[in-house]
C-alpha cells in the first residue's frame, strides 16, 4: 500500500527542556504533521491492519530552496536527521491502524532529498507485508 502526505516533513525525538525541568518536543509543527500523516494513512488503510512483518519503505521529500535554479539538483544532507523523520511517521502509522505495534517493522528503506523543480514536499510511504529473502 504507497500513500503520499504533502506538507514537509517533521522530525520527532529531539527534546528541549522547559523552565519547570519538563521535557518537550522541540519541533513545535511536529503535532500537526502527525496528525495529518495519522489521518491519511487510517483514510488510506480503511481499518485494515497489518498482522506479522511489515516492511516500509519512506520516501522523504523536503522542501526546495528558494534560491535554487530550476535545473539544480540540491543535495539534502543537513537536518533534520532522517532517523527522526522515520520515527514521527512510524508513530503516525501505529496511531492509524496500519499495525498494532512498530515492532512489527523488520525492513526498512529510506530516502530524504529535496524536491525537484515543481514537485511537492511531503512524505512517499510504502508498507507491505515482509518477504523474507528465499535462500
């Protein structure tokens, strides 16, 4: 099953510290990307939940700068780091349905880059059910 979520990217993990010694996530757009990930994938999924292995692939497109020629490909290494980026979407995925628990997730495949000329940030998503290798 692929489904694609526009809106760019956030990461979940990294924390910041209140006054009172409370944590929080730092990233404060982190909730609504969430939510939008959560509702298109359970719309996506219409209540069918993956049971054993999972296998997800995430294609992460990032948003283009505005100073880039149209033809310039830019490169994408700089944060948010990708393993965070993964972890808001697997959460996102659990809260939708996709599979009872992120435990199930045995293989995955990662992608972040930036958009190319005219196409739209957001987030490719690929899950199936894992095949392991035949010998």
């Amino acid at each position: 099953m692929t489904l694609f979520v526009p809106g760019t990217p956030r990461p979940q993990g990294s924390k910041s510290r209140a006054s009172s010694g409370r944590m929080y996530e730092a990233s404060k757009y982190l909730k609504a990307w969430r939510r939008d990930v959560t509702l298109m994938a359970a719309r996506h999924f219409r209540g069918v939940t993956l049971k054993g292995e999972v296998r997800l692939a995430l294609d992460f497109v990032m948003p283009r700068p505005l100073r880039a020629s149209d033809l310039a490909y830019v490169p994408c290494a700089k944060k948010p780091d990708i393993d965070k980026l993964e972890r808001a979407i697997m959460d996102a995925l659990t809260d939708a349905g996709a599979w009872k628990d992120d435990c199930q997730v045995v293989a995955v495949a990662k992608v972040k880059r930036t958009a190319l000329a005219g196409e739209t940030p957001g987030v490719w998503i690929d899950v199936s059910p894992f095949a392991p290798p035949s010998p």
